[in-house]
C-alpha cells in the first residue's frame, strides 16, 4: 500500500491540493467544506449536486459523500483496530448494468485502474446544523455488483 504523500505525488498539483483538504481534516466532523484555493483558483472538494464528485478539470473523480436518507444503500464504514478502514460506496445509480453511464462511475472506475485516491464524507447530522464526518482518502479496490 503506498503511503499518503507516495499516493498524492504524482497526481496534478490541483488535484493532489483538494485531497488535502480531506487529509488535514480526517477523523473530524464539518460543515459543507468551502473551497480551497489552489494559485489563485477555487477548488471544490465536494459538490451537493451528486454523490460523487468528478471535476471536469480531471479524468478521476475526486471524492463521494453519503447522505442522510439518500437514496442508495451505501453501507457502514468498516473500523480496524491499525486505524485504517473500509466502505462500500455505491455507484451513481442502481443498475449495476449501467454503470459506465454515469461519468461519475467512469471516474470512480478510473481512480481505481490508476491507484488514485478519492476522498470520503458522510453526513451525520441534519438541517438546521448540517455537519459530514470526514473519514479521509481512500483507494478505490474493487468493484462488486454495483459497490
């Protein structure tokens, strides 16, 4: 498994400065994370129009959120005792079949194939105080049935 700063090296400094954000801020619960400024330009690190969040500045999507009473079965986070994690995150839609039809999917399958890291969210708390616990950057492994 590469290390943190090994996986963010050789990615696009833009990107590799969003990822960052969800590395400063792993572990803590926030509010809808505001924009980082990478040499002057405003750099989303989540979007609220989707799930997954793919910029159009890059081939790989960038980092997936769950929400409280969404519409997808996203599973719990799985905590080891050394610290790291997993999740089961499921595509943009509920088709297995139709997952390339989704350039968020595409993405997603794209960070897989090249070892980039996405970052993760999940929402814990509802409106009027909104917050997501930021469970860091992830690899994506493996695809399975649609997760």
């Amino acid at each position: 498994m590469p290390t943190i700063t090994e996986a963010l090296a050789w990615l696009p400094p833009r990107h590799a400065a969003a990822l960052n954000w969800f590395v400063q801020h792993s572990g803590t619960d926030q509010a809808w994370p505001q924009e980082v400024n990478f040499r002057g330009e405003p750099t989303l690190v989540a979007t609220r129009a989707k799930g997954i969040y793919k910029p159009r500045w890059s081939t790989y999507s960038l980092s997936v959120r769950q929400t409280l009473g969404g519409p997808y079965h996203d599973e719990e986070p799985i905590h080891r005792l050394d610290g790291t994690w997993s999740y089961k995150y499921l595509q943009e839609g509920i088709d297995p079949a139709a997952r390339d039809d989704a350039y968020t999917n595409v993405g997603l399958m794209a960070c897989m194939r090249r070892g980039v890291p996405v970052g993760v969210m999940r929402q814990v708390s509802g409106k009027p105080n909104v917050r997501y616990h930021v469970l860091g950057i992830a690899l994506v492994v493996r695809w399975d049935a649609g997760f």
